[in-house]
C-alpha cells in the first residue's frame, strides 16, 4: 500500500489496530484486497483502489498525494471548444490548401474524397493494416476535432500527432528501435504506406471518425463516431519521448512505454501530458478481469519504423459506432503482447 504506517508518535496499541485496519484494505472497484503494493489509499477517506483498477489506469503509484474520485477537489467546469473553423484550423495547425492558401480550401471544409475501395483479396499469411475512414459530413467531422480540441485544452495540451523530442528530454537518437529486449517487429512495407496515408489524412483535417467524451467517473473517454472495421488503423500514441528513469516519480497517468532496452538507464517512455493526440483518452482496458478483456476493441503495438519505435493502436474487432474504445494498457507489469498480433 502506498501510504506508510505512521511511526513514532503513536502508542503501540493504536499503531497495531491501524496496522490492522490496513491489511482489511480492499479495492472499491474489484473489491479483492490483494497486490496490495498497487493498492492506493485515499487521502481523503482512507479507501482503497488498485492503481490497474483506476480510470484511466496509473502507471504506477503517485508520489504525492492521492484522492478517490468521490474526494477528488471539484476540477474547473469542462470548457467547449469553440467550433469555428478557423480556431479549429489552428489548435491542429491543419495545412491550408495548396493552390491558394485559403482556409475555404481546408480539406475539412470540403467533402472527404471517395477513394477507390480496395479489392478484396484474401491474405491468408498476414492481415493487412486498414486506414481509418473520415466521416464523409464535414459538419460532424467539425465536432470530432472540437470535442478533441475541448480535451486537450482542458488538460492543458498542445496537438501532435508525431512523437515530440523536447530538450532535456530523451533525444530522438536514443529512440533505436535495434535496442528494444528481444528485438521488434518491423512495420511490413504495405502497412507503412497506410500509416502514412492516415497522417496525410490527419494533417489535411481528416481525423479518424472518433469523439472525446467526459464521463464523470472516466474523465475524458474516446468513442467511435462510426463503425470501425478490425485492423483499422486509429492513431498513434504520441507525446514527449523521455527516460522511464526521469520519469519514475511522475504521476502522469497516461506514461505509455516506448522501448524496452536491456540496459534499464536507456528505457524510453511516451509521455503526453503537455503534447499528444487523441490517443491520450483513450482508456486503457483492466488487465486482470476477463469482463475487462472483454471491453478490449484496440490493441497497442510497438512497431520498428525507419528504425525508430512507434506505438500503434489498431482496432482488433469490429467496433460499433457509439463504442467506447479501449485498449490494452502496457504497464510494466506486463510483457508486451506483441506475439498475439498479426
Ligand atoms: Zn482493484
Ligand atoms: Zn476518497
């Protein structure tokens, strides 16, 4: 348990009955007592919760203080992000039309292009990455990215949709997908293209079809705004690439590993707390429960690219429009379940 039994001051008895009332701690959520090295205690009302329980799941245990969401202090009022185009042009710096410069040229002002379907050829070896599919109304696309944009401001975030080397951070040299423990699977040449295909989408104003939504409990959750097909692509996890080592003691709850070094001082982390995408909502799956495996839609998976290590979330089913997406979260408690993909 995170918090340490007071010392000193209490006589013996007291210390006993506490030690005591410890150990009958249990999670509010599963309910079980157990790994009780995960188990927070509330600052506030002195319950417990496994940090792999937690909306989005933590990482890890917070240093400083902790409140159950029922203690936590009323955050500040949710603000809507303005939908006006050109405020929305801006916060993803979405690229103007090439031929005049005009913001009316904006692709996300314009109906998506029909693109040619792909013929159906059956890949018996392989399953191929899909790109995601913009919504065709320009109106609804609109709200996707505010709904996106009132997220990220309300979390004090800038947009990215690439991973971010800042200065006194990891250097983007350090990111050498050749180091990772085990070695990682190369992204196959054909998935690459759709990778890119998506970020050219991305940055013409083409989101994937998706909403951020609060939910009072969850905070901020992503949910399909159309059906979404299985292996389509989603986005990648993005934000600042640092040292795991820097940030043991952070109490970011959306740390997300980037690359598993056999020397543990070179270990990369993605943390998008001050940069990052969508990704940064979407919540991450109860790894312990089956009803949690059950939830799963996405799964994360590391990709070596041009050498580099990428995190890629892709649909792993079939997913409905009005779907809460989750993904499995790759904690350090667990292996990373690459051998299940592909
Ligand atoms: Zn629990
Ligand atoms: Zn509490």
């Amino acid at each position: 348990m995170r918090r340490s039994l007071p010392t000193g001051a209490a006589p013996p008895m007291a210390r006993a009955a506490r030690r005591e009332a410890y150990e009958a701690m249990r999670c509010d959520v599963c309910g079980s007592g157990e790994r009780d090295e995960e188990l927070l205690l509330c600052d506030g009302c002195d319950r417990g919760r496994h940090i792999f329980c937690l909306r989005p799941i933590a990482a890890r245990v917070p240093t400083g203080p902790w409140y159950c969401p029922s203690c936590a202090p009323r955050s500040k009022p949710v603000k809507r992000f303005p939908m006006t185009q050109t405020k929305i042009v801006d916060f993803f710096r979405i690229q103007k039309g090439a031929e005049d410069g005009e913001v009316e040229k904006c692709s996300i002002f314009q109906d998506v292009k029909k693109r040619r379907k792909r013929p159906l050829v059956m890949h018996k070896k392989r399953r191929r990455i899909l790109p995601y599919v913009p919504t065709e109304d320009k109106v609804q696309r609109l709200k996707q990215m505010a709904s996106l944009a009132t997220a990220m401001t309300f979390s004090n975030m800038k947009f990215s949709n690439e991973l971010t080397y800042m200065p006194g951070m990891a250097q983007r040299l350090s990111n050498q997908a050749r180091l990772e423990q085990g070695g990682m699977q190369i992204l196959p040449k054909e998935d690459k293209e759709t990778i890119e295909l998506c970020r050219t989408m991305q940055k013409r104003g083409e989101c994937p079809p998706l909403l951020v939504v609060f939910d009072s409990r969850e905070g901020f959750t992503v949910q399909a705004d159309a059906d979404i097909k299985d292996m389509t692509f989603i986005t990648e996890y993005t934000g600042d690439v640092d040292f795991l080592e820097k940030r043991a003691n952070d109490d970011c709850d959306s740390i997300m590993t980037l690359l598993l070094t056999e020397d543990p001082s070179k270990r990369l982390v993605i943390c998008p707390d001050k940069r990052g995408n969508i990704s940064r909502f979407i919540n991450g799956i109860n790894n312990h429960t089956l009803d949690g495996k059950k939830k799963q839609n996405i799964k994360c998976v590391r990709y070596d690219i041009d050498g580099e290590s990428h995190v890629l979330l892709v649909a792993c089913r079939d997913i409905a429009c009005g779907e809460k997406l989750y993904y499995d979260y790759n904690g350090y408690e667990h292996e990373y379940p690459t051998h299940h993909f592909i």
